[in-house]
C-alpha cells in the first residue's frame, strides 16, 4: 500500500470509532443530561456536506480563545503539509531555491488564505444548510431571548425582522425575542402588522449601560438610557425603576447579559443586580467573546440562580452574522401557537417570574469549553473528536465518501504519466 493512504485509512478509522462511541449531541446545561423531548435534525443539504458544514457549526458556537486554538493549527497543518510535499526528492530536476521558492510559497499561502476567507464568508453569511431542533410535543416551545436587526447598531444591513424570524424559523424556534441595542423601533412596526412569521417575533430591547448589557423582556416601548450609563449608581436607578414598573408600559423582565456582567460586574456587583431587580441571567450564547465564559464560574451562576429563584437562558445574540444556532431554550406553553406575539410574550414573561430557575431549560449542542490558553490548544483536537462522536449515521456516511473520493483523486492526480 502507496504511503497516500495512510491519511484516508486513519481519518476513516476516527469516522468509524466516532459511530462506534457515539453520544448524545445535545445536552442540558442546567440538568447536566440529554434532553428527551427535543432532538437535533439536520436537512439533507448538511449531510451531504458533511466535512464543510459539522466544521461550520463548531466555529459559529466556539469561544474567541478557542477560534484563535484553530488558527494556530491551521497554521501549523499548513506549514507540515508543504514540507510533506517539497521535503523530499523533487521529481523533476532540483528543487526551487531562492526567489523561485519565494514566490511558489508566497502563491500557496494566497491561495490558503483566499479559500480560508471564502469558507468563513460562506459559514457565517450565506443561507447554508443548519442544525434545526425538533421536538413532537405540541405544547413545547423553543424560543431565543436575544438577538437583533439591522436597528442596531451593529446589526447586518439589510437582516430586518422578517429576516430574524426566518432565521429562527430555519434553527428551530417558534419564538423569538428581538433585542435590539438601545431601540425597539423594529419590534414595535412588526407588532403593528398582521402575523405572517414562521417564527414569532417578541418583544424586548437590549440596554447598554455602565459596563452591563441588560435584556428588557416584553417590552416595546422605547426607554431612554443615555443618561444612565456614566456610572454604575446611574444604571442602578435606572434598573430599580425598571423593575419597580417606573417606565411606560408593564415592568419588563430584566436579564443580565453576557459577557458584560462577568466580565465587568462578577462578584459583589451580582448580588446588587439581583437585589435591583435583574430576575435572570443569560448562561450560555453563541458570541464568541461570551463563550470565553469559564465553566467554573457558569455552575456558579447556575447555583446562585437556582438558590435566589432567577431564570436561566441560552441566547444566540444574532446580528444576522454567524449562520447557525448551537444553543436554544425549551419550555412547555399550553396550545402557544395560538397566541399572537404580545400573548405570548405576556405569558413567557410571567412564567419567568413564577417559576425562575424551572421556568425553561437551556439546550445546546455538546462541546467542551477551554478556560485557559493551553486548554484552547487542545480544545480543537477534542472538540473535532467530540464532533465525531456526535455526527449522526448519515454524516458519517458522508464523509467516508468524502474521504475516499479525495483520495482516490488525489491518487489519480499523482499517478504518474506512461511515456
């Protein structure tokens, strides 16, 4: 056997090992188990493109510090592959040197970079196939509590409110709640329609305050918060008012955001937040600089939560960026589809206060988490694994034929040319 296929034999060996000691792919942050009513569905799309879109899904829900894990082993991949190839013998004449050497390498880092940048174009912006949750009970509700439009700030032109709940619609959710920075304009000309979404829009905004983002939960009136955010006693009156019911409409459902409140207020400043009135607290999210928050601290927030009865949420934190969901909320509404989104939201809202830690459970797509730089180094290898090992049946399949389609090409392609 021709030393080219040791590669394929031992990427096969990992696909079928994967299959052989195959987990659960979702997994329930707080209870710490699969969940048993809800279930990950792929379209047939992803599986065919198995090999592109398993690796997109991991990059859309990594951690920055492990993002940057990955650069540094493409890198690495990049630099023993071209000593693989021109290492040994060239099978013409001598090997290039010099400027001639340059200039061959320069054009294949190009060409590396360019096909990086497609790839990454492609995994966070186009409409690509994506993992969906399902559930077959009638009265579960999967829902997102944060995520944006083109009225933020620095949301994607063009990603509206239709486009949000498409979006949703597309991962799985029934429901989601539109926080827009600093503004609920876009909400608020949504609920003037007629409903016509796949998924329901919600109604929230999202404010940026003195080192703390803070979710407004069922609201769509507009709350001036410029003038809070100068000082964290400035904030403090405006969260107290919040929560007293001190500003136009209901008083909405305050939940701290990540990562401002661990990266900003962790310690003392949450047990004000709470004695404010914050009642929940996103633990898990899709941004990469939130995913950086270490396990250690999120079981402590989990405890705190259950001991002070506050909500606990999964939030995507989609700007119309980063195109699939690895984190979703579940929970149980009688006969939610026939409510309209202030309805809803209404009914969401009180569940939250009453039932707290109990009121939804947060579901995601199991990976492991680094906390520290030498953990993100490994983290990528372990999470490839991980991935392996929770790829279904089908993608795996797939990219067995991945595998050997590649390498009986690129077999082909070295062949070498009778005379």
């Amino acid at each position: 056997m021709r030393i080219h296929w040791r590669l394929p034999l031992f990427l096969s060996v990992g696909v079928v090992l994967g299959q052989i000691l195959s987990i659960h792919p979702l997994f329930d942050v707080v209870a710490g188990a699969p969940p048993s009513d809800v279930r990950v569905t792929y379209p047939l799309g992803h599986i065919l493109l198995a090999p592109l879109t398993l690796l997109a899904d991991w990059l859309n829900g990594s951690p920055a510090r492990e993002l940057k894990g990955f650069a540094a082993w493409l890198l690495a991949a990049f630099v023993l592959a071209r000593l693989a190839r021109h290492g040994g013998r060239a099978p013409r004449g001598d090997p290039p040197s010099g400027w001639p050497l340059a200039r061959r390498e320069t054009g294949a880092a190009l060409l590396g970079v360019t096909a990086l940048a497609l790839y990454v174009a492609w995994g966070a912006l186009a409409p690509r196939p994506i993992p969906r949750l399902t559930t077959a009970v009638p009265d579960v509700l999967i829902f997102d509590v944060h995520s944006h439009t083109a009225a933020s700030h620095d949301g994607r032109a063009g990603f509206d409110v239709a486009a949000n709940a498409a979006w949703h619609a597309r991962a799985g959710f029934g429901a989601a709640f539109i926080t827009d920075h600093n503004t609920a304009r876009a909400i608020r000309a949504a609920l003037a329609e007629p409903p016509h979404l796949a998924s329901v829009p919600l109604p929230g905004i999202e404010l940026s305050l003195s080192g703390l983002h803070l979710l407004a939960l069922g609201t769509s009136a507009e709350i001036p918060n410029a003038a809070y955010r100068d000082s964290w006693q400035a904030t403090g009156q405006l969260v107290r008012a919040l929560a007293s019911g001190q500003s136009p409409g209901a008083p909405p459902f305050l939940v701290a955001s990540l990562p401002e409140y661990w990266r900003y207020h962790w310690g003392p400043d949450i047990g004000v937040l709470v004695q404010w009135g914050v009642r929940g607290f996103e633990i898990w999210t899709s941004s990469p600089r939130a995913m950086d928050f270490p396990e250690s601290l999120r079981r402590e927030v989990i405890t705190r939560c259950r001991l002070d009865g506050l909500a606990m949420f999964a939030a995507t934190d989609m700007h119309g960026l980063g195109y699939s969901a690895t984190a979703w909320n579940v929970t149980r509404v009688a006969a939610w589809r026939r409510l309209d989104a202030r309805e809803l939201s209404a009914v969401l809202v009180a569940k939250f206060q009453r039932e707290g830690p109990d009121a939804n459970r947060v579901v995601v797509l199991r990976r492991w988490i680094p906390e520290t730089p030498a953990q993100a180094v490994v983290a990528v290898p372990l999470n490839l694994v991980l991935r392996l090992r929770t790829a279904s049946l089908a993608h795996a399949a797939s990219l067995l034929s991945w595998i050997w389609v590649v390498a009986l090409l690129s077999g082909l392609r070295r062949r070498p040319r009778r005379s």
